[in-house]
C-alpha cells in the first residue's frame, strides 16, 4: 500500500516496506519500467499543516542495451529519497521538489513521485560487461564474439590527412 489517508498521517507516521509492481498503472509508455517490483521503504510523516515529510529508500533492476554493442543487459537502481508533499495554497509548492497536494484530496499516493525518482536515479546507458569492446565500425560484428572476417589493416582515408602530420614530426 502506498497511498493513505491524509487524516491518519496527521496523527503518526506511516512506516513503509513495500513493493511497486512492475505492472502497475503508474508506469507510462516509454519510462525505463524495472524488472520485477520496486522495493520501497521508508517513512511518511505529518511536517505541519497540510505538509508531509518522505524518507525513504527505492531498490530494483532495469533493463537496458548496452550502450557499445547493443545486447541487453540490466543495472540495479538504487536511491534515497527525500520528499516533501504540500497543499497547493502553500507558497512553497512553487519549487519543482515539492509535490503539490489539493486540499480536497484525502489520500496521498506515493506513487507518481516515487516513479519520477525512479526515473532519475535510473541510468541512461548500460554495459554488459566493463571490458566491452562494442561493435566493428566497419562491418557491425561484436567484438566481445572474438576475431571476425572484416579486415583491420584497411584504413580510413578520411584519416589520411592526420596521419600525415604524424609522419612529417
């Protein structure tokens, strides 16, 4: 469960230790959806009137393409999070880290905000392994499979020019 009532958590804390299915509606068409559940933990807590205060932690897998030869591959995504939830009519949900609450609302869901740390904390490139070698920039072959047929020794002749210089020193 992560959404409660506004009026219980004015009384005490709500303590966290959940999963946020990989399934679940919050996550919109082309977001770096995790693998399996998000594990959040936390605690949610009153901060004054109609503010509340979250600390907590999100843990999960991502699947990604590594960025140098294309496999898949995934990377743990790992963050502490810090947030502060506000009633609109308060002055300081004009800063982009506080998330605005409608006073009619009698429920705050965790959510929407978890899924945007989520989405910053995940990465944005990956690599299978940290020795990959990538692809041939000629023939597209990987090069993580070992020698292949396309030839090393023919260079480029845009590169002439530059070899040149080399030669000349």
């Amino acid at each position: 469960m992560l959404s409660f009532d506004i009026r219980s958590l004015e009384n005490h804390a709500a303590v966290v230790d959940e999963d946020l299915s990989a399934d679940d509606p919050v996550w919109e068409e082309g977001d770096q959806t995790p693998i399996g559940a998000v594990h959040v933990s936390g605690r949610l807590s009153a901060a004054g009137p109609g503010r509340f205060y979250w600390h907590g932690r999100i843990d999960g897998e991502v699947a990604l393409e590594c960025s140098r030869c294309l496999a898949d591959t995934t990377a743990h995504v790992s963050d502490e999070t810090h947030l502060i939830f506000a009633d609109i009519e308060d002055e300081e949900t004009e800063d982009s880290d506080v998330y605005r609450l409608d006073p009619k609302d009698r429920d705050l869901d965790l959510r929407p905000a978890l899924r945007e740390e989520w989405l910053l904390a995940a990465p944005t490139f990956g690599l299978c392994r940290p020795d990959c070698q990538g692809l041939c920039p000629r023939c597209g072959a990987d090069l993580n499979a070992g020698p292949h047929e396309c030839s090393t020794s023919e260079s480029d002749p845009r590169w002439d020019a530059l070899r040149k210089l080399g030669h000349s020193q």
